[in-house]
C-alpha cells in the first residue's frame, strides 16, 4: 500500500465510531487535570500563606533626593549639561543602597570609594571637555551615570563566586566584555548584585550570600538569576543595570520586581566574562541585556551592549505603531505549567485593548501548539550549551554527582542549595527529551510564530502565571517558567514590561516579542504601555 493509502485508511478508522468519543474525553481529562492543578496550586499558596503570615513587615522606606527618581538617561543628560555633577549622583546612589540594601540583601560586593574617584574624574573631563554635549552624548551616552551587575558578570576586583561555596573568595582579574562597553559609554560600576547558584535557579539565594527578597512584600522571590539586580533597580539604588539570560534570567526578575527588562535578539552581546565564558562559545542560548525603571532607557542601553553589532538591529527606525500587526496569546498551553490567574489575563487583555484602540489593523488572538511543549524545548537545548553543570558546580575540580550530593544534602551536609541539587537530578536520573523530536519542534514552532510576525508583528505574552511567587515555592512548580524559557529556545527579542500592581501589591506584567532583529519594535511597545499604564510603580511611598 502507498504511504498516502495508509494515512486515508487511518484517518477512516478514526471516523470509526468508537473513536468519535476520544476526542471530548481527552478534551474532559484534560480539563479535570487544569482544575486539578489549580486545586493544587491555591492549597500551595495557602500553605505558605500560613507560613508567611507572622514574618514582620518590612517597608521600604520613600526616597529622600529626588534625583533617584530619574532615569538613566535624563541623570546623562543633567550631567552632561552640568546641573548635577557625577559625584553627587552616584554618592545619591551609594546613599540609598546604604539605607535599603539590609532590608532585601541585593548588593554582594560594592566599589564606593573607586566609583567616587570615577565620578570625580567625570566631573573634571566635563569641566575641561571641548566636545560639544551632543558630541558627548554620542561618544558617552551614559557619562557619569551609576550602574550595576550580577557577581556572574565579571568585574575586575569584585567578587565572582558565582553563588558557590567554593569561590566565596574568589575575585574577578578583569571585566566582562558588556561592562567594558557600558563603562567606555561613561558608566560607573558601583556594586555587585546576587544571584541563584551558577546562575541556575528561580530564585536568588545562594550559600555564599544568602536569599534575595522582593521589595514589593518580603515574603517572595525576587526571580533569578539576575534577582539582586532587578530589586536593587525597583528601589532605586541603581538607575539601571546589566543581565544576561538564558532561560529568563532577565525578565522573571524584572517581572517579580515590576520593572523593564529586555532580551536581546540572540547572538548579538559579547559573551566573554558571563558566568565564565569565553567569547568563543559558538551556539549558545544566553545573551545580555538591560534592565532599568524606565522604558526610556532600554534603547540607548542596548545600543551600548551590543557594540558593533548595532549594524544588524535598526534602533533609529521610526516605529508607527498604528502600523504594527499585533497578535497575543492567553496561555501557554502546556498542562505541566499552572493556569494564567485572572489578574495576569486582566493585565495582558488591558494591554490589548490598548492596542486595538490603536492599531490600524485588528489584534489577533493566536495558538502556537508548540508552546506547550516550552519546558521540554528549554530543557533540551540546555544540554547543547557548552557547559557540563556538575563540573561547574565543582568549579573545575572534578564533577558533583548526585548520587553523593543528594544524602548529603538530606542530612545538611552539603554546600549546595536544593535547586543545585534539582537541577542535577534533571540532568543526571531523569530521562532526556528526543533530539529528533526537540529540533524539528522547535524548527516547526520557530517557523509558524516568524510566519504571523513577519517584520512589523508583535506577539503580547503572558509573563508568567502568577506574580513573584512566596519563597521555595517554586521548588514545587518548576515547570512555570516554561513561560520565559520558550523565547531562548527561539532566540528571539522580548522586553518585560511592567504593568501595574495586583490586589496583594505585587507587580503584574506582559512579555512583548518580536522577529529576530526587530528589538526595536518591542522597545517602542513597551513605551506605549509605559505611557498607557504607568510602568514602574515604586515598592516604597512617593
Ligand atoms: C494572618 O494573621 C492575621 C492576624 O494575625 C489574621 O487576621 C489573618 O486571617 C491571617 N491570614 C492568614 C492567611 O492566615
Ligand atoms: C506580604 O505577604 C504576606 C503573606 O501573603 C501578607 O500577610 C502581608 O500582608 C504582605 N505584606 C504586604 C506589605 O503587603
Ligand atoms: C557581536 O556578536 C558576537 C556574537 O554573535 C560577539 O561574539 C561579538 O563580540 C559581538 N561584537 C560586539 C562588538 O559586541
């Protein structure tokens, strides 16, 4: 029989009676098992509600100077224009830092007084400078401004223990490629940020330094890996900082904290000095990128991290948003994962309304079947990244297995926290995804979301199901961050925008995606939300 016969006399025998049924049962279990798992999800929720409720709270306090308040780029423009000097405005935030860093654990390692010497010797290049301020501007978009970024990211002289017992006093002998970048563009590095061990979690704690807590409500997670970054931006103890990302890293954080965070089109920040990688690594999932309060400050930002690569990216373009296509998408799909709350559909349905007030053409509600499968791609695609976890957790001297690890673990014997300890498990006991199977997915699901994005479309996305979740608890619903991880496994831009708070107090958010190269159209959407909703909403009384 020819193959087509064979796939006629099966798609017969499914109109055979006694298949009609199969698909509203499947369609029925699958609805009892999203009911299930909500069911699960609230008595988890509860669970750590009881736990969390007698923690004392802890208010950040209100910004003294309002300096503080301002973004990057207008504290460049005041510098540049001298009506503020450098010294007074990186002291503002080394201030701050001071006042708010022992209520949420952020900052690891700091370089006040070099950061100060720095601002100074800004101050007196601006004094004697015969560049024009636009010429500056140019040269030196960010001249005098502070910034921030993960002990991960190599800083000459700071710490870069990578989250690891083992390194606790290790230092870094010279800078990641992108802090090169930012500080030829006039930055001053003033601190160093926590993070997950090796960069690997949800969450950022850590046996070296200990966990992060959100500054909207202590009781939860600041996200990971760039966890420290993200809530020290959020209460303005540094006007803008430096990730990387290669399963979320950026956005979750800045999510869980309520500001902007933007993953570049992959392959276009130099790797070198991130989490001990070369530069030479040739394919690979991880990229930098920025984080910041204000939308405002994302494109100039990136220009900066993306060096020479600019020339593949049309920053400069003109973006009519009436112009763009733009799609969205409730839910993931995948049955591993939590549903959406509502607050989350609320925020993601405001932003489309918003849109399609606005656009000219009208916003298309679409289902990409292969975003269920999120996780699975993810975790696949990680065993392709050129780096071996329990080598790295042993930092070169020889591997962790798990088998040792995990008793020693049981008995509070081990350096390493639980979700190491997971994540080995992962890799090392449960069985791995299909490489035939993974690629042609995520070739499939790559080609049919370029194919309704084309070059002017723009998907909105959930961010995640929940607001930033309590402590620990994403040790029991791994699979959520399916929802950021999906868009490594695609390469693909996204910015994490802010959108509000929910009735816990907690930030909401939307992820806006584009084509490859086509960052610039989730920067300008994420404006237009940042004018249409407010953006970041400080986690202290203003
Ligand atoms: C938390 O404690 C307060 C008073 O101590 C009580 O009124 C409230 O119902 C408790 N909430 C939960 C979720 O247990
Ligand atoms: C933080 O969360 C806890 C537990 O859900 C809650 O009891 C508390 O009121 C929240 N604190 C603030 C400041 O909202
Ligand atoms: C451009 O991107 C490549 C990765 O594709 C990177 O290796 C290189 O360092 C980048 N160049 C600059 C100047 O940022």
């Amino acid at each position: 029989m020819a193959s087509s016969d064979v796939r006629k006399e099966r798609q017969e025998s499914f109109r055979r009676p006694k298949y009609v049924l199969l698909k509203p049962l499947c369609k029925c279990l699958m609805n009892l098992w999203v009911f299930i798992h909500s069911v699960i999800d609230c008595i988890i929720d509860l669970c750590f509600s009881f736990y969390y409720n007698d923690s004392k709270r802890t208010q950040i306090p209100t910004v003294k100077e309002s300096l503080l308040m301002e973004s990057a780029v207008s504290l460049a423009e005041r510098i540049r224009n001298k009506e503020v000097s450098a010294e007074v405005v990186v002291q503002g935030f080394i201030n701050r830092i001071c006042e708010v860093n022992p209520l949420i654990n952020s900052v690891v390692d700091e370089r006040y007084e070099v950061a100060l010497q720095e601002a100074r010797d800004a101050d007196t290049f601006l004094a004697s400078t015969t560049l024009t301020v636009d010429e500056l501007k140019l040269q030196k978009p960010f001249l005098g401004v502070p910034f921030s970024t993960k002990d991960s990211t190599a800083v000459k002289g700071m710490h870069h223990t990578l989250g690891l017992v083992s390194r606790r006093n290790v230092k870094a002998t010279e800078d990641a490629d992108v802090v090169i970048l930012l500080k030829k563009a006039g930055g001053i590095l003033v601190a160093v940020t926590n993070i997950p061990e090796y960069n690997l979690w949800c969450e950022s704690r850590n046996n070296v330094y200990g966990q992060t807590l959100n500054p909207y409500n202590t009781t939860r997670t600041v996200g990971g890996s760039s966890g420290g970054e993200a809530s020290i931006i959020a209460v303005s103890g540094s006007p803008m900082g430096i990730g990387t990302d290669i399963g979320g890293s950026i956005r979750m954080p800045a999510f869980y904290c309520g500001i902007f965070g933007h993953k570049p089109t992959t392959g276009l920040t130099p790797l070198k000095g991130l989490t001990k990688r070369t530069g030479l690594e040739e394919t690979t999932m991880v990229t930098a990128g920025p984080l910041c309060r204000y939308a405002q400050d994302l494109l100039p930002l990136l220009k900066v991290l993306v060096g020479n690569n600019i020339s593949q990216l049309q920053l400069e373009a003109e973006v009519s948003l009436n112009d763009i296509q733009f799609f969205y998408m409730e839910e993931s799909g995948d049955l591993r994962s939590s549903s959406v709350s509502e607050e989350m559909r609320q925020a993601l349905q405001r932003a489309v309304s918003h849109f399609q007030d606005l656009s000219k053409t009208p916003v298309q509600k679409v289902k990409f079947s292969g975003m269920r499968y999120s996780f699975k791609l993810w975790r696949y695609w990680m065993t392709r990244e050129p780096f071996d976890f329990s080598k790295e957790l042993a930092d070169g001297k020889g591997t962790v297995s798990v088998w040792k690890e995990l008793p020693k673990k049981l008995l509070g014997q081990s350096d390493f926290t639980f979700a190491a300890i997971m994540n080995l498990i992962n890799r090392d006991i449960l069985p791995q995804e299909n490489p035939v199977w993974a690629e042609s997915t995520t070739e499939h699901l790559l080609s049919e979301i370029l194919g309704k994005l084309g070059d002017n479309g723009v998907l909105l996305y959930p961010s995640h199901p929940f607001p930033a979740v309590y402590h620990y608890s994403s040790l029991l619903r791994p699979f959520n961050f399916g929802y950021w991880a999906v868009f490594n496994v695609l390469k693909l831009p996204v910015t994490q925008v802010p959108m509000g708070l929910c009735k816990d107090g907690l930030p909401l958010g939307i992820q806006v995606v584009a084509a490859p190269y086509k960052d610039h159209l989730c920067i300008a959407v994420a404006k237009e939300l940042q004018k249409a909703f407010g953006g970041w909403v400080p986690p202290f009384p203003v």
